[in-house]
C-alpha cells in the first residue's frame, strides 16, 4: 500500500489541493493521503513517517539529510511549484530519492503574463489607457503617421534564458510575425533555432531588441546581470520585462534609465520584494509593477496540482517521470 504524504502550510493546501485532486490520491494510495503543515509533525509520526511519496508547495518545510533516517522509505519528492533548491538538500538526491516539479505548469502563466505585456505594449495601450482619457478628442489615429511604429509585427523581442518560461515564452510568439533573439550559453544555436529563435550574446540581444524579457534563473552568475553597461546597450524606448528574480537586476542602474526615460520597463519581481512605501519606482509612470502575479494564481494553482498527479501516476505504474529534476542539473535549476 503507497502513503502519499502532503506537505505544505495549510494555506497552501487549502489553495492547492481541491476535493477532485484529493479522491484522486486516495485512489493512488488506497485512501492513504494526510496533510501535515509541518516536516517534523510527519516524521514523528508513526505510520506516515513510511510514506513513499511526498507532495510539497510553497511555504512546505525544508529537506535536510536528516531526512534519510527520517523518512526511510521515501522515493519521490513531487514539488506542486516551480523552485527547488531552497527547499530540498542535494544530497537526498544522490542517495536515490527521486524529484519532480510543477515548473513546467507554473512556467504557463508567467509566458502568458509577458505575451500580453508585448502585445500591449507594442500597440502602446498603456499609453492610450491614459491619453484618451485626458484628450479625447485627439483620437481617431488612423492617417498619423507619428504612431506609424506601432503595431506586432516586424518588432524584435529578446529572450534572456531558456528556461521553461523562455521556450514556452517562445512557443507562444511563434503565431506573430515577431523576431525572436535568445541569448543562453549552456543551448545550442541549432537547439535555440528549434525554438523559433536565434542564438545571440546578451550584449547583441540588448541592442536590437525592442522588447527584452528576463526569464533565467537567480545564480551566482545571474545575480546582478543587467547592470549600468548592459542597459547603456538598450534601444531607446525599449521595455525590459522581469518575471524572473529582483536581484537579477542593478536596480540603482535601472532606477537611473527609467528616470531619464530613456527605457520602460514591467517588473513583476523587485529588489527588494515588496519595494517599500517611499521607493522612487512607485512615482514612475514608465515602469509597470504588479506583485510577483506573473506565476499561477486562482485556478491556475490547479494545473500544479495536476502535473503532480500525473507524475506520481507514472511513478508508480512505470517508474518515470516527465519533468525529474536530476543531480547533475541541479546547479542551475531555478
């Protein structure tokens, strides 16, 4: 009989798991699923502390080596969202305990939040938002040839990394007649061409992109990779667009370009997250904040808990998994 534990804070729970995902675990275990908020209440416990797979989210504790004699015959550790490494020891892995996580599902809505973000930007909507509002008797604007740039068609956008956001990223733009510039040293550029996309250097991507979307992952070499010099390469009037991680940015040096209004800019992420009350990005009109929404919200919390299930499902009955986390690709999942 297979214990299926879930792990997670019990708002995450009661968010991500829905009577519909919880019939279907029981189904899988033969009615042997409980929820613990916390990873020291399942390890004391004396029958699901045997469970064989574990379901975490955000928020779930953390797994230390401690776990190897803790949790004795645990196999899989099926994360219902996107990033890892903070959450479990490397070393579990090389012990054998399999991973999986949703960031293949949680990468839909984030490529979904920077496509409308390009298409409204490229048609200047929040422009209009405001002007028409203020003049509208400035408006119709067809035969004016000053907005004769504006449209989705024939604009460059660059794509920092492959990521799963950065490919589905890409799949979606393949329906627009759109340039796609992909700047990622660890993909080929016959792989990257697969995409849809051309390989380029990051400083060669600043350059012609008219629109720039951050998607890799916060490492140590990431950390801080659009700074003074890589801005200064930017297009004027460019947007750059960040669902990725704050710290990934010099914020000091994109405060400086956003306020000589040179470039534009969406930031989902910040640095810090939240910015505080008195941040001078508040006072902008040409950067465009939302609170780290990018990722899945509402239902779409439920396409995680979904890819979860299908990945325990295959387990089981066959011992794979479609999106496992290996060892050697730890160092640079997000």
């Amino acid at each position: 009989m297979t214990k299926i534990a879930i792990l997670m804070p019990e708002s995450t729970y009661q968010r991500q798991i829905t009577p519909a995902h919880l019939r279907d675990l029981e189904a899988i275990a033969d009615d042997t699923v409980r929820h613990f908020s916390d990873i020291e209440s399942l390890q004391i416990d004396p029958e699901m502390a045997q469970a064989e797979v574990v379901i975490t989210g955000w928020g779930s504790s953390r797994f230390s080596a401690a776990c190897l004699d803790r949790l004795p015959n645990l196999r899989l550790i099926a994360h219902g969202a996107g990033t890892l490494r903070f959450l479990i020891d490397p070393v579990l892995l090389e012990h054998g305990i399999r991973v999986t996580s949703s960031a293949a599902a949680n990468a839909i809505p984030v490529a979904e939040f920077t496509l409308s973000w390009i298409l409204r930007w490229n048609k200047m909507l929040p422009f209009w938002e405001t002007a028409y509002k203020q003049s509208p008797d400035s408006f119709p604007l067809r035969g004016n040839n000053k907005f004769a740039h504006i449209g989705n068609i024939n604009k460059t956008i660059g794509i920092i990394g492959a990521s799963k956001v950065g490919r589905h990223l890409l799949q979606l733009l393949q329906s627009f007649d759109m340039e796609c510039l992909l700047a990622d040293p660890f993909v080929s550029a016959s792989d990257i061409a697969k995409l849809g996309a051309s390989k380029v250097e990051l400083s060669e991507l600043l350059e012609r992109s008219d629109i720039v979307s951050l998607n890799a992952p916060l490492l140590k070499e990431t950390r801080g990779m659009i700074g003074t010099a890589e801005l200064a390469r930017m297009k004027d009037g460019a947007l750059l667009i960040n669902t990725a991680r704050g710290p990934m940015i010099d914020h000091d040096a994109l405060l400086r370009e956003l306020q000589s209004e040179r470039l534009s800019a969406v930031l989902d992420v910040t640095d810090p997250e939240p910015l505080p009350d008195d941040s001078p990005f508040l006072a902008l009109d040409n950067v465009f904040l939302t609170p780290h929404v990018a990722g899945s919200l509402g239902t779409e919390i439920h396409r995680m808990t979904d890819s979860v299930i299908s990945e325990i499902k295959l387990f089981l009955d066959k011992g794979e998994l479609r999106h496992e986390v290996r060892l050697e690709n730890w160092a640079t999942a997000a």
